[in-house]
C-alpha cells in the first residue's frame, strides 16, 4: 500500500503534474518562435529593488509561477443563476480523469531494491488500453455538465458542440488502435512496451529479427501501423479539443466556450485538465508506436545492467528517455496548434464520421489481413485483399453519393 501511494506522489505530482505549468511555457515561448516575437523571458523576481544588480528573469521560467499565484489569489465568483453543484463539480469531472489514466502509463523498465522489482507504472493492469479509454471518456461530462450548469447559451453551446465532438472521435480512437493490439497479441502496456524493446518499435522495426519476428513481416505492417498512427494521433487531437479542433470553446464564435462564467481556480481545472489531457495522449502514443521507455535494444541492455549495489537504476534512465520523447511530442502538438487553422464545424464532423470511422474500419480488416498472411494460402491473401479494394471503393462511393444532398440542402439554406 505505501509503494503505491510512493508511486501515485512520485510519478504523478512530481513528474508529470509538474509538466502542466511547463508545457503552457513551451507553448508561449514556441508560438513567439513560429511568430517571430520574445515571448516570456522577463518575469522573475525584482531583486534590484533589494539593492542587486540584476534581477532574477531565469529565462521567464517564473512566468508558469506567476500565472498560478494570480489564479489562486483572484476572486473565486459563483454567479447567482448557475446550479452550484454542478457548476463545482465540472472542473474536478474534467481533471481528475485525465490524471487517473496515468496509472498504467509504464513510465519506465523496473528497478530493483534489494532483490525486490519494482514497476515503474503505479497500476501494471492486463487491460491497460481499455482502462484509459473508459476512464478518459469521463471528462467529456465534466464539460458537458459545465455547459449546461452555468445557464447561459454560449456556454451551453460550447457544452453541446463537445460533446457530439468528443463522442465522435472516440469511435475513432477505439478502432484506429484495434489493428496495433491484435500486432502485439497483449493489453499490458508494460509488455507491449518491453516488446518494442526487444523487436524494435512498431513504426521503426529495425532490430530483433528472427524466425518468428521476421523483418518482412514488420515492414508490412508498417502499411496499417502507420494508418493507425496517423488516426489515433489526430483524434488524440480531438479528444483534447486542441487546435484544429478547439470547437468548444472557439473565441471568434463562443467568447470563452463552455468555461466563459468560471473564474479562479475552477477556471485553471479546465486548463489543467487540457494540458493534462494532451501529455496523457502523448504518453499513449509514445508507449504505443514508439517504444515507450525504450531506446533501442543496446541501451536498454546497458541500462538494465547499470547499479549501485543491490540497487538496480537502469530504470530511472529509462524514464529520462520517456520524458525526452513526452517532450518532444508535447512540442509537436504545440507546433500543430500555431500552424494550422481552425476547421469548421461541418468539416471536422464529417473527417470523424465520413473519413476517418470508415478508414479506421477498413485498417481493421488490413491488419487482421497482414498478421494472419504468414499462415494463409496465396489464393486466400489474394481474395482477401480484393475484397478489401472492394470495401474501400464502396465506402468512397457512399461517401461521394451522401456528400451531393448534403451540398444541395446548405445551398439550400444559404439561398434562404
């Protein structure tokens, strides 16, 4: 019981909750990059008020410090018409989700102390994947609930344009990683990452070919490997409503979305949670499609060997990797966010439903069709893969047939 409590303190408010208030420095200090601006670089502490030279900027690092003083120290305003107890709870509905999917993140390889193995995951379930899908799903009622409890219609908007948003997506999400769980025949993330480990990441198997992990093999899964990378990574998008898909709370239509009466700390819930969100869904591809704690098999081998005594810390470095990879992909998804524009409304419903729900099914089918050729006759690869083009060509003439009425009716309503 108290290694778990160890673990939760450690891996959750030491390592990632800290990344919160680090990512929004990234964001500012990477969007003044692409904008050719400063960014925060000045706020720290006055100390030439207390007769030094310089003042201590430390590169407006200070500047995270400093939103979360003002956050604490504004008015906390409950408006008169709101229903409370909703109104409180939303905020909690839509952080505390997204931090409990943290416990089947394996955050690194185990460590030993005194012969003891310890995993560095607070919560090693066989059903990791499934876990994190069902858990992460509940936010959506934390913004819902903030929508409809503050009785105001652009809130409530926001609230409604979430939810069809967020249910959407998932959909997605859950098939676009069907094909990658079938590959690694597992649902502990643990041993899906210790495989990559040993037979090279799913999207670079470049290592631990053999008889029955052949290269040849690999490289064609590549094919719906890469499929499912590209939609599990833009739905993650949508699941955390970031730019292209921040609809719910989109300044130019909405002022503030579904968090517009909130203020204070409820107000930084919110902000929390999107954060929180978005490392989570960059801890799951990571782990996913690119190793997870692993660097390759060299180092992997060299840390697990590494110790001091009976200590064994192979794993501490390990977890330096999966930091450095977190980061990276935090960086991306802010790359993202200041290069592309907003999507309208009618164009990001009809990528989930039209686009990427047919795709992700069809990907289905391909990788059952990869992973089951090695034992399949050439005649059976071959009726298989026909029938594949076959289901592809007739869901590319639904969509065609289904897209002329639809253009037809919004002519329609705009000659109105």
């Amino acid at each position: 019981m108290l290694l778990i409590l160890a673990k939760v303190i450690i891996l959750t408010f030491v390592v990632v909750l800290p990344l919160v208030p680090i990512s929004v420095y990234f964001e500012r200090r990477f969007s003044a990059i692409i904008q050719d601006r400063v960014g925060p670089n000045r706020v720290g502490m006055p100390l030439t008020l207390l007769g030094m030279k310089k003042d201590f900027s430390f590169f407006g690092l200070v500047q995270p410090m400093a939103d979360g003083v003002k956050l604490f120290l504004k008015e906390d305003f409950t408006p008169a018409h709101v229903r409370k107890a909703f109104y409180w709870l939303a905020p909690a509905l839509t952080v505390v989700p997204a931090l409990i999917t943290l416990a089947v993140i394996p955050f690194g390889s185990d460590i030993s102390i005194a012969g003891q193995k310890i995993s560095l995951a607070i919560a090693d379930l066989d059903v990791g994947p499934l876990f994190i899908f069902s858990i992460a799903s509940l936010s959506v009622y934390g913004i819902t609930l903030a929508g409809w409890s503050s009785n105001s219609k652009f809130p409530f908007i926001g609230g409604v344009r979430s939810t069809a948003q967020m249910i959407s997506y998932e959909i997605c999400l859950g098939l676009s990683v069907v094909p990658v769980l079938m590959y690694f025949g597992d649902l502990n993330l643990g041993k899906i990452v210790q495989y990559q480990s040993q037979h090279g990441w799913l999207l670079l198997p470049l290592w631990g070919h053999d008889a029955a992990h052949p290269l040849q093999e690999k490289l064609l899964f590549l094919i719906p490997a890469f499929i499912s990378f590209l939609i599990f990574t833009i739905s993650i998008f949508a699941e955390t409503n970031r730019m292209p898909f921040d609809l719910p709370e989109c300044e130019t239509e909405l002022v503030g979305g579904y968090h517009t009466e909130y203020s204070s700390m409820k107000f930084a819930m919110f902000f929390m949670g999107e954060y929180a969100a978005m490392v989570v869904g960059s801890a799951l591809i990571i782990t996913l499609f690119l190793g997870g704690w692993s660097l390759g098999p060299w180092f992997d081998q060299w840390a697990a060997g590494l110790a001091i005594g009976s200590f064994k810390i192979g794993g501490f470095l390990n977890l330096g990797v999966f930091l450095a990879k977190l980061i990276g992909f935090i960086l991306f998804f802010i790359l993202v966010r200041w290069t592309v524009p907003r999507f309208r409304y009618d164009q990001l419903m009809k990528l989930g439903w039209v686009i990427f729900f047919e795709a992700a099914l069809v990907n289905v089918f391909l990788g059952a069709l990869v992973i089951a050729a090695p034992t399949l006759s050439a005649a059976v690869i071959g009726i298989g893969a026909v029938l594949l083009l076959v289901l592809c060509a007739a869901v590319i003439w639904v969509a065609k047939v289904s897209e002329a009425p639809a253009k037809r009716n919004s002519g329609l309503l705009l000659q109105d």
